[in-house]
C-alpha cells in the first residue's frame, strides 16, 4: 500500500518503507513519501454512489434525479470512495481509498463488485458509516 504523494517517483525508484509510527512522529510539516505495510482494522466510511455524467447529481434507474432544472442525461458513471483504519504495528492511519481499489478493500472479486454497482442502480447511493468498533 502506498501513501503520499507519489508523482514524482520514478518507477524503478519506488519509495521506501516506513513505519507509521516513524511517519507519524516526523509530523505534517515535512513531506515523507513512503510505502507502508499493514492491514485493513475496519472500514470507517463508505459511499456508494452513480453520478450524473452531465450536471453531477445522483442518477437511479436510468435517469438523473435533478428536477431544477430537469436534467435529460443518459449516462452516469459510477464512484466510490471509503475511509478505513489501517495499522502496522507502529501506529493507525485513517487512510481515503477511491474507486479502483474499494473492491479489494471489501474482499469482493470482480463479479459480486459489478453486481453491487447493478443493484445500486435503483437506489443511486449508498453510505454506510461506522458505529464504533471494539477492539
Ligand atoms: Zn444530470
């Protein structure tokens, strides 16, 4: 898993491991691009959501749910983004996943993710917050 601004590493540079705790004690005022190690605690946050490709408002169906104006668009993409708590050992990181990775953070495989994103059709979104965890 990396973190941090990773841009203007090359590729055959990756950068280097460091421990969240280490991370944590440099503080934000230094900028540390580093890869940590560690597993998922639990997921903080999640939404699910289609998106109007054309003004952004939540499309159901198969139409976008804008009145004011009434929007007439056709297409919507889907997105998804969550928040989970990560740990290493050294210390937890809050950490915001997007799309492309939020199938694997859930432990879904690639047919029951496109399933998800059929069956949120009708609905248009989804959030689901935590309510606390016991460790
Ligand atoms: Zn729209």
């Amino acid at each position: 898993m990396a973190l941090g601004k990773t841009d203007t590493q090359s590729c055959d540079s990756p950068p280097p491991m460091i421990l969240l705790g280490v991370w944590a004690l440099a503080g934000a005022e230094q900028c540390i691009v580093g890869r940590v190690r560690g597993h998922v605690v639990c997921v903080l946050y999640l939404q699910l959501q289609w998106t109007c490709s054309l003004c952004g408002s939540i499309y159901t169906q198969e139409r976008c749910t804008r009145s004011q104006p009434p929007c007439n668009s056709t297409s919507a993409v889907f997105q998804a983004e969550a928040k989970a708590a990560v740990e290493d050992g050294s210390g937890e990181a809050h950490i915001w996943f997007s799309c492309p990775v939020i199938s694997g953070l859930l432990g879904l495989a690639m047919p029951q993710w496109e399933g998800l994103q059929r069956s949120l059709r009708v609905r248009g979104h989804l959030r689901v917050y935590t309510r606390g965890r016991s460790l």
